[in-house]
C-alpha cells in the first residue's frame, strides 16, 4: 500500500519525480524510534497542524515546555504535557524570570481541536540549533495533562531551509498581550510576514493532517495585498506532501513566529499551487482569518544564520 494519497501521486507525476517519490517514501514509517524518541525530548517546542472541528478551519499553532515536555511513551505514541507539577527549569536554557509558561498560547484555535478524541493532526518538533526536524502525523487524544498523539506516519527532513538559531531563553512570567482576531493583514501584520524566513504551514487531507516547515530569506513571502500572500516552493524531498494535501484539500493554516519576542501571527484560509512551464513551482495564500498574539510564547531565540540552501536570490 502506498504512503501516498492521490494528491500527493498527481503532483509527483506532474513535476516527473514518482520514481524518487518512491524511493523517499521508504523511509515514512509508523513507530518512534529510539533517536526520535531522544530527539523529542531535548525540544521546548512543537508545532501542531490541524483543522478546528467547529470551523472546519485550518489552523497552525505552538505548544512550548521545558525539554522533556514531549516525549515518546509507546512505539507508536508521543506524549505532551501542557500542565505543569513543578516550575523546575532545564539546565539548558537561561530562565528569565519564574512560572511554568507552558503549553499552548493564550485562547489558541487549536484548543478544541486538542481536546477532541481522534482529531486528525500533523506535528512538527525542529531545533534550530542544530537544524534538525521530525514529523509526526497521527490522531490526538486528550490525557490528563495534555494531550497524545498515535502515530500514523514518523520521519525525519534534511535540514534545508532551515535558519540556525543557537540559543534560547525561556520567559515564563511574560505577559502575552490579548490575541487580535482580524479578517485582513493590517500594516503591522503584512510587515511581520514580510520581514519572515521561516513560517509553519499546516495542511489537511481526508486521511489526515500534517504540519511542515518553510524557510527562506527574509522577503520569501510577499504579501500581495491585505487578503493574498505567496510563496516560493524550494526544491525539496519530491514526496509532496503539502502540495499533494493542497490539492485534495485547500484549506491550510500559517504559523509565524517572532523568534525575539514569542509574538505569533496564525493565518487560516485556503492555499493553490502554482506551476509554471519552466518547472517553478509557487503557492497563493488567501486570508480568511488572522489571529495575532504579543508575546504568545516563552522563548527567545537569537539572531538567525541563514541556511546555505536559502536562494540567493532571498536572502
């Protein structure tokens, strides 16, 4: 049985690289294994994907904690913990200032989603430090102190893209300001995607949910107009799974992030591909909703060095 739906199939056979596809797709697997499982572990960040089952929107959201906040409790189970026993913080991360901070942003679209038995979600935990990534696509359950997630597919991306972020700091008595729902960009919020190299893109299918990473120089991502951004689509692994979900599906969630001061800027609204004759490939992102949240997240992370694979061109 193929690791593939036939969005995913139709792109590969358009862009020519099925055969690849194939060869790539050998490395998607079910269970967690031991250099996952102690991967995820050192990560106070994850990115989750999934659609709100009262909306039917698409959304990307954060969830942070002290390493150790997600782990791998089964084979085939990761699990994350969202509420806090003890504000003891890790030894590799300055704390500046006290509490626990963890979990998901204040009012988060995702919260019902999370707490719903068998919500389809696409998970992400990347480490700028080391440019590292590993996606995890299953169904959540909610637990006692958060949530779990039982794997439907598990595997690792090379580190294109990818900006090294060194360090971190962790700010758990932040105050995060009121999240502002709006239905366009305004000024503030088009200069914040302009100004991105990295943006989270959540995407969905009628067998599942995942959650991607991309990246780029700043001004990878123009905005268009207060309603329409688009983006690029850099040579990747040639398993499409984005493009694939956006073509049997367009609804699709954006997640960006202020690495200096934890704002966040969710996007949800529906995504197209776009392919032209000498084999570029860009997506078009309409805005249906924007929600924007000061200081959302504990972490500080310092400035960016560009990736080497970033095209010249945008950086």
């Amino acid at each position: 049985m193929s690791v593939y739906h036939a969005g995913s199939r139709a792109v590969q056979d358009l862009v020519g690289v099925r055969e690849r596809a194939d060869h790539v797709g050998r490395s998607l697997g079910q269970g967690i294994k031991p250099v996952a499982a102690a991967f995820l572990e050192l990560q106070p960040l994850l990115v989750v994907g999934a659609a709100d089952p009262g909306t039917g929107r698409v959304w990307a959201s954060a969830v942070t904690g002290r390493p150790g906040f997600v782990r791998a409790t089964g084979p085939r189970r990761m699990s994350v913990t969202t509420s806090v026993t003890t504000p003891a913080a890790p030894a590799t991360a300055p704390v500046i200032g006290g509490g626990p901070g963890e979990g998901l942003a204040p009012a988060d679209p995702l919260t019902t989603a999370l707490a719903t038995p068998g919500t389809p979600v696409g998970t992400l935990a990347l480490d700028p430090r080391t440019r590292r990534r590993m996606r995890l696509n299953g169904r959540a359950r909610p637990t006692a102190r958060g949530f779990a997630v039982d794997a439907d597919q598990v595997f690792a991306n090379c580190p294109k893209y990818i900006q090294r972020r060194e360090t971190f700091a962790w700010v758990p008595d932040r105050v995060p300001g009121p999240p502002r729902t709006t239905g366009l960009l305004d000024d503030e919020q088009a200069a914040f995607v302009a100004s991105a190299d990295t943006f989270f893109l959540a995407t969905v299918h009628p067998g599942g949910a995942d959650a991607s990473h991309r990246g780029g120089g700043p001004g990878f991502v123009r905005v268009l107009s207060p309603r329409e951004l688009t983006w690029p689509d850099y040579p990747g692994n040639a398993m499409f799974l984005t493009l694939g979900n956006l073509r049997a599906d367009p609804r699709a969630g954006l997640l960006l992030l202020d690495w200096t001061t934890g704002t966040t800027l969710q996007l949800t609204g529906e995504a197209h591909a776009e392919f032209t004759a000498d084999g570029g490939r860009s997506v078009r992102f309409t805005v249906a909703e924007a929600v924007h949240t000061p200081a959302a997240l504990p972490l500080r992370w310092s400035a960016p060095e560009y990736s080497p694979a970033n095209p010249d061109n945008s950086r």
